[in-house]
C-alpha cells in the first residue's frame, strides 16, 4: 500500500506468530500477560504510542490484560509529575490497564533476590569506581579484567550488602555485581552492576532506600513477579535478552519471554525524552504541551486526534529491523480522521477585506451552511452575510499568473455559499500594495449557481467583516530545520527553525467563537485547526493541526522549477 508516496509496511505479524505458537504449545498456560513500562522520567511521544498500542492492542486480540507499570529505578529524574501525564496520555489515547504497578513497589522482593544470588556465590560486592568499572570492561575483541573484589567470602558480601542498604557508605563507593563472565563476548554478561548507592529521595519511597536496582535487573524481575508472559521491548535490548533470561533462571522464577521489534524512528523531529526535556528546560518550547513537540499531550494540543494516532500505528507495523517512517504518513492519519470528524467554518487567516459595491448597506442575510459533508448527522448551520467581507489574500491577485483561477480584476468567482462576484476595482495604499478589492455581486446566483447556467472556476471562502471574530492563528512548522537532521553528538538546538511558530490574526465565522478548547475544525480550503485552552471568551485562540493539501501550492511549485 502507498500513502503520500510513502509505502506502508507490512501489517504487525511476528509477535501475534510467536504468541500463538505459544498458545499453541500451552506455554503459559494459554494465557497472555503484558505490559506497558514507562520510567516517569518525561512526558510520552509518539514513539511510546507505538508500544502502548502493539502491548495492550495484543492484550485485547489474545483475551489477555495489559498492566502499566512504571519503571521507577532512576529517583534523580522521576517525578509524579510524569506519572500522572503518562496515566493521562494512555487513557487519552484508548487504553485502560487491567493493574498498575511500579517497580518501587517490589524493592524488598528484589532485595531479597539479590541477597539470594550472594548466597549463591553469584553476586559480589565490588568497590572500583563506576570508571574502573568501564575501564576493566575489555573490548569487543578483548575480554574484561575480573575485579578485585570478585572473589570476597559470600559472608562479607551478605555484610557488605547489608550495610549498602543501611547508609553507611557514600554515593559512588560500592555497587553490587553479577558474578557471570568477564569474557563473554557479550558486554552485558561482563558482571553487570544489579545495585548502586544513591542517597537520594525517591518520589514514591522517600528516603526508605539509599541503594536502587539497574535496570537490568529490576526489568525482568519486576516482569516475573507481575507474570507477565511476553515481554516486549525494543531491538537495543536483544543484546540484553541472555541477561534478563540469567536472572529468572537463576532465582528459578517465573521466566517470561522476551520479544524486541523495532522503535519508532519520524523524519523530522526528535524522539527522546532526554532531548524533549532540554527543549523544555532551557524555554526552547512553551512546555511539554507545546503542540510542536512530538509528545502525545503536544499532539492532542495541536489538534491530533487518539484515533488519527492509533490509526497510525496501525499502518506502520511491527518489525525485526529498524528503519524509519515519514512524517507525512502520521500527518496522512490524522488528517485522514479529522476529514471524518471535525466541523467545517469558514476562517481567513491573512485578511484581504473585499466591499460589494451593489450590495445594499447595512443588509445581513444568513446563509445555509453544511458542517460536514462527510457526516449527514452533523446538520447544517447559517452563516451571516453583508455587504463588507475578508477573503484569504491568496485568493486575490491583481495580475494573475497561468493556471491562477480565484479572483483577480475582471474576473468572476463563486462564494461559498454564497454568491457569484466579480471583481471591479482594488484600491491600494502607498507602498502599493492592495487594501481593499471592490466587486459587483450577481444577487441571481444565491446559493451559488447561476441561472443562466454560467460557470465559474474557482470557490472561495469569506467571513462577513461585521459579523466576524478576531482569533490568534497559531501556525506551526517542523521544530527543527527542513533539511537539517542534528547528530546524536551535536547540539541539536543549532538546528531549530526560528519560523517554527508563526502567530498571526484572523477572522474566524461567528459559530466558531465559543468553542470548547479541544474542538476540532476543518477551516475550509486551508487546514485542520484545534482551539488552544489559552483562548479566552473574546479572544479564540487556534491551533493548525495539520494542512489541507494545497493545490495551487502544488502548481506554484512546479512552475517555479520550469
Ligand atoms: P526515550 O529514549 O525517549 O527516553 P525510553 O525507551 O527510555 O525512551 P521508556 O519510558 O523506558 O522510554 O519506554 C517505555 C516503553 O516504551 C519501553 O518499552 C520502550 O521500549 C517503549 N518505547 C520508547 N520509545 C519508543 C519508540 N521510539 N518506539 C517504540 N517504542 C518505544
Ligand atoms: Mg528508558
């Protein structure tokens, strides 16, 4: 399948596969466990939507539940702040979780596992430094050094430990090693470091602990412990996949199974959470919620409906290799469900004013207008009409290129919804530019056709300048410059668009003024717009969700190429 040019990947087949193959063989009794988990370290992007619909949409298909579990092993950078935006999101984008768990609520359990593998000979106290720790972690080619410390007696251990989690040494000084393999050829089986000291306050925990989990090993266990059946993550982790499975047959628990496809990767913007939190913190963008970002709270700001974005993690699939999808295919989605849903007004972002020289002063007539062709239910609504309008500014030129059929000196067009006009005269002020466009109206041709059967071609739309409201337009571009795709290393700022945000004044149809922030429209012939929750009852403020694909812009285009 081909969307705007962009081939569509094949549906999502590999995991249901796997897990019927385990349905079939009675693994796991039949029964399917996942779980969506997200460390409350940030807000959650459109990569995360991806997850939370391949974790519960199996859930729903297979007759299983889906759990959110935060993953709450990092207390320097959690915050409840992020554990309510990210229960918020996934409610917002149709999802409801069968439990809530977070890792925190298992410390003691992992605790206790951990002390279980010292008694083993299995794990060991180790007092290098995180640097000596990197430094003796050999090379791809070469093996590791073993620690110092990787043979001390399984009492001190058991001693040490304990007095790790009783507070008596510093940050930094001790961590807790799995004693496997300083050979192995794989980096995460070189003594992986399951605990470090950090006296830290916890968001949910306090000051309860002064050690806390890698991730490595809360991960699986924390997945053990929920019984969690197929447990899927992206592909960096397959490298991690011998460890996770060391740990649960090592403590002989409940051993899920691992399963890695591919994250999300968008042409022109940044999905990480990290980088989003450094567009925040240093005021690049207005917050989290600031609709140029690529979080799903952004989105639904901007105008992006849950539909649109689940719609669009349909189409993308689920795959073994990573690669990367167009922009343009999301914006494909969501359009391609606003079209559905979204009521149709008539706005003018770029007011030219337009005064109908035979139309009798001070006259209003309602015309009948139909709020969304695509849906008969959603009736019709009337629109005033009077002698002084606005038309969009792009719908005029005095000298009209090839191909140019909307207004222009001479020339007659047709009004949505209203009546056919012919343009007579302009006036301009002195820079010579145009201020005012003066025309005739054939008061025959309401409702927009002539009797006389003459054709127009081009429809334009308008609001009635009395009757009109005054809206801030908010305009968006890509955050990030077209062309410019910043490296991991750099400082990706460089490469921010300063007309990323372009606020400008409209005149929006009188229905339109009062609208519930959230509301979605079509503005008809420009785009997709969503009321801010920053307008206020004088002042709308609106958002361009997405645009309408232009035409004419098409054909500007091409000519100018010639
Ligand atoms: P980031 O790199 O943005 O910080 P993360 O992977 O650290 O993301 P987590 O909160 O750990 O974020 O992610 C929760 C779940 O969402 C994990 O299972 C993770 O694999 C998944 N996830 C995160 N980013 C993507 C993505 N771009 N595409 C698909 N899944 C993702
Ligand atoms: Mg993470």
């Amino acid at each position: 399948m081909s969307i705007d040019g962009v081939e569509s990947p094949r549906p999502p087949s590999f995991i249901r596969d796997l897990i019927e193959a385990d349905n079939a063989s009675g693994r796991f009794g039949g029964t399917v466990q996942t779980r969506f988990p997200p460390e409350p370290n940030g807000y959650l992007h459109i990569g995360h939507a991806k997850s939370i619909c391949i974790n519960f949409g199996l859930a729903k298909k297979f007759g299983g539940k889906c759990n959110l579990r935060f993953d709450d092993t990092n207390p320097t950078k959690e915050d409840v702040e992020y554990v309510n935006s990210i229960m918020e999101d996934v409610r917002w984008l149709g999802f409801e979780w069968d439990a809530m768990f977070y890792a925190s609520d298992y410390f003691e359990q992992l605790y206790q596992w951990a002390v279980e593998l010292i008694k083993q000979g299995k794990a060991y106290v180790c007092d290098l430094t995180a640097e000596q720790v990197r430094a003796t972690r050999g090379t791809p080619t070469e093996p590791g050094q073993e620690s110092p410390y990787r043979n001390r007696s399984i009492e001190e251990n058991l001693d040490l430990f304990t007095r790790m989690r009783a507070g008596e040494f510093p940050d930094g000084s001790r961590t807790l090693r799995t004693k496997i393999d300083m050979a192995s050829s794989n980096f995460n089986m070189r003594d992986p470091v399951m605990y470090r000291i950090l006296h830290s306050e916890h968001h949910r925990t306090g000051d309860a602990w002064c050690i806390y989990p890698m991730y490595d090993y809360a991960h699986g266990q924390s997945d053990s412990i929920e019984g969690i059946t197929h447990s899927i993550c992206t592909l960096e982790f397959e490298d991690h996949r011998p460890l996770y499975d060391w740990y649960c047959d090592n403590l002989g628990i409940h051993h899920p199974q691992q399963i890695e496809f591919d994250r999300l990767n968008l042409t022109k913007v940044q999905l990480s959470k990290r980088k989003l939190l450094t567009l925040v913190q240093r005021g690049l963008v207005s917050g989290w919620d600031d609709p140029r970002v690529p979080t799903l709270s952004g989105m639904r700001r901007r105008g992006y409906t849950a539909d649109g974005i689940r719609n669009f993690c349909g189409m993308i699939g689920v795959s073994k290799t990573s690669g990367i999808i167009e922009y343009n295919l999301l914006e494909h989605a969501v359009r391609d469900d606003l079209n559905k849903r979204s009521l149709r007004i008539m706005a003018v972002i770029d007011p030219l004013k337009v005064v109908i020289d035979n139309y009798p002063d001070g006259q209003t007539e309602q015309m009948e207008a139909v709020n969304n062709p695509e849906d008969a239910a959603a009736g019709s609504r009337t629109v005033p009409f009077s002698k002084v309008l606005y038309i969009e500014r792009d719908d005029f030129r005095e000298d009209p290129p090839k191909q140019y059929y909307r207004l222009s000196p001479g020339r007659e067009v047709r009004l949505r919804y209203g009546f056919f006009i012919t343009c007579t005269g302009v006036v301009k002020n002195e820079q010579g530019e145009v201020t005012e466009v003066h025309c005739t109206y054939d008061p025959a041709t309401r409702g927009g056709n002539a009797p006389d059967g003459r054709k127009v071609k081009s429809t334009i739309h308008w609001v009635s300048a009395a009757h009109a409201v005054d809206a801030e337009v908010r305009l968006y571009d890509h955050l990030f410059q077209p062309g410019v795709e910043p490296k991991e290393e750099e400082d990706f700022t460089v490469a921010l668009n300063p007309a990323s945000l372009v606020s400008v004044n409209g005149k929006v149809e009188p229905s339109a003024a009062g609208a519930a922030a959230g509301t979605n429209f079509q503005f008809e012939r420009v785009g997709y717009f969503c009321v801010d929750p920053d307008s206020t009852p004088g002042r709308p403020v609106f958002n361009r969700t997405v645009q309408l694909k232009d035409t004419w812009a098409k054909i500007e285009k091409s000519q100018q190429k010639k």
